[in-house]
C-alpha cells in the first residue's frame, strides 16, 4: 500500500466547454481518487485531489491531456494535506 498524498491543481488552457469537469469525475471515481473540480472565473479549472499515492499519480497524469477536445497549456500541481472525504464531485464557483 502506497502512502495517502493531496494536491491542488490548476490547469491553463483550453479546458472549459470541453466536459473537463465531468470527465474528471469519471477518471477520479474510476481510480478511486476522492475530492472535488471545479471551473475558474478566470477561465482555468482547479481540483483538489486526495488519495493512495499511485491513484492521484495516475489521475495526474490522465489530466495533463484531458478529455477529446481539451488543450492543456499548463497543470500545476501543489502537495497539500489529504482530506478525508468519500468520493468526488464537481464544486460550483
């Protein structure tokens, strides 16, 4: 078992009107990633992702390309503390 990590992600470029959000759910459920993404006035998309270590890697890497339709320009990705929380939806604002 590989230790339990968190990120904050931000990701630049074409990444909203391209189902981002939706997918990322679809990803994250599938690897059993918990947290939340949402969509950014700013036109960027920001995630909190928690989970086992090699899970949260993948779902990473998965969303440095995004779904058909996305163009990611830039994903920057900061260690924080894991939350606990079950499952992961889509945040409003």
């Amino acid at each position: 078992m590989t230790a339990r990590v968190g990120y904050f992600i931000k990701l630049t470029g074409r990444v909203q009107g391209v189902f981002f959000r939706q997918w990322t759910v679809e990803q994250a459920r599938e690897l059993g990633v918990s947290g939340w993404v949402r969509n950014c006035p700013d036109g960027t998309v920001e995630a909190r992702l928690s989970g086992d270590e090699e899970a949260v890697n993948q779902l990473i890497a998965r969303m440095r390309h995004g779904p058909p339709g996305a163009e990611v320009a830039k994903l920057d990705a900061d260690d924080t503390s894991p939350e606990s929380g079950e499952g992961f939806a889509i945040r409003r604002g």
